[in-house]
C-alpha cells in the first residue's frame, strides 16, 4: 500500500482540459497534497505517485522525469496500452486510489551504456538509420549471434512489446514476464525472427564499419539520446530499477489488449 500523502499530476499538454480542482477537492478531504508537475521546471520532491493524463508517450515521460515513483496513467490519448481507465471514468479511479484498491505493477527497465552515457529505457532502446542501410553486430554475453542488415535494431522489454516491437511484428509479452525481445529493423533477410533472452543477459550492440550511413541514431522510449558514428559499440542489459505502473484490475492486459486492439 502507497502513503498517498503528495501527488503530482503530469498532463500530456497545456491546452489539455482537466477537472484539477475537482480532484484538489477530493485529495483535501483525505488530506493529500497535489502538485501538477512542470517537466521544463523543477520537479516536487517527495511524490508518493504520479497520475500521467494522456497517452502512453505521457506515460513514458513521467516514467522518465519521476523514475523512482509510480505512476497512474488515465488515458486522454489515443491508445494507451500503459493507461489503467479513461477519462470517463475518473471519478471512480480516484475514488478506488484513495481507498487503497489497486494493484501496483513492476515492469522490468532496460539500462543502455553508450558513449556519452547511460540511459534507461521502459519500453525500449533503438538504434537506427535516417537514410541508409546499418550493419549491427550482435553479442550475447560477449559471443557474437548474428548480424542485423536494415533499418536499425531494437531491444525491448515485455511493457514495450505493445509499443514498437508490435508494428516490428514481434510477439506480445505479458508485462510479468522478465525478458529481453530483440528484433532487426525492416531487415534485409527473410528468415529474420524475434529473439527472447532472459534478463541477465548482457546485448553488445557493435555498429560495424560496412554501414555507410554516418550517422547512426540512438533513441530510449522514442526520445532521441544521441548520434552515433560506425564503430562505436554499445552495452544494454537489465536495470537495477523497476518501473511501477498502477491498475485496479488483475486482468487489465488482457483487457486493454480487448479494447485496444479489438480482440
């Protein structure tokens, strides 16, 4: 159970209609604290949860901005695979919230070592052409598996199977499956598949020298990271921290896999 004594509000944009004083309303009858958060500003210290109002990139961005706290996400997107209700039905979340009725849900998080730092990715990490053909050696645990000709690779977790790894054709992955998926990017090779790995495993992503496109792009959860020369290797494995997503149904994938992708 979350000490719900702060919580901060991400929305996905300023012209977003939100019934905040409602919801202020709500918090000061159980006596919490509401910020709404700022990411071109300072974020508020000591959140004990984050609702996210928009879609999955939403969810992403206060994953990424608070990456020790949980969030809730209320779907004012699209589609919102990563989203725990609609808009419409935010009065009774809340409701549910503050009466200690959800499930909080650890998804594991990717940590890529490239050059210019370290980052950590929920959904996944790509690396990818803007023009031209790359050539990516592949490493598990320092023994190289293949190579990847086409657009770019991508490593993702079981939360990003929903994300790009669906349009790469990749399989979807219940979120409590700890596992790594790799997959090539529009690969040159018909005989290509998805490659599931556990998740000590240690992914060396080598840019070979064939690759003539001159700049190779890095991006975590589709925010571009940095730009990368051929030659250059990168390091991807499981993260030490987990990122925490709240629902209040135990079959909510399943379900959003229903009402997202009409099964």
């Amino acid at each position: 159970m979350l000490a719900l004594n702060h919580i901060g509000v991400l929305l996905r944009d300023e012209q977003q209609p939100f019934p905040l004083p409602e919801i202020r309303q709500l918090f000061d009858k159980h006596g919490i604290g509401l910020s709404v958060i700022d990411d071109r500003g300072s974020i508020p210290e000591h959140l004990d949860l984050v609702m996210a109002m928009g879609g999955d990139g939403t969810v992403l961005r206060a994953l990424d901005l608070c990456p020790e706290t949980p969030v809730l996400a209320i779907n004012y997107g699209t589609v919102g695979f990563l989203t725990a209700g609609d808009r419409g039905d935010l009065a009774a979340i809340l409701q549910r919230l503050v009466a200690g009725d959800y499930i909080l849900s650890e998804r594991l998080c990717l940590e890529c070592r490239h050059p210019g730092g370290v980052v950590r990715a929920v959904n996944e990490v790509m690396v990818r052409s803007s023009h031209r053909m790359v050539f990516v050696d592949v490493f598990v645990d320092d023994t190289k598996i293949r190579t990847i000709c086409g657009d770019g690779v991508v490593l993702g977790t079981p939360t990003g199977s929903t994300g790009f790894l669906l349009s790469a054709g990749a399989p979807i992955v219940m979120p409590e499956v700890r596992c790594l998926i790799l997959d090539g990017i529009n690969e040159y090779n018909f005989s290509s598949r998805s490659l599931i790995l556990t998740p000590e495993a240690r992914i060396r992503l080598s840019i070979s020298r064939e690759t003539r496109e001159p700049e190779v792009i890095l991006t975590a959860d589709g925010r571009r990271i940095a730009t990368l020369r051929p030659g250059v290797d990168l390091e991807v494995v499981c993260s030490p921290r987990t990122a925490r997503l709240v629902y209040f149904e135990p079959s909510y994938f399943f379900h959003n896999l229903t009402s997202k992708l009409s099964w």
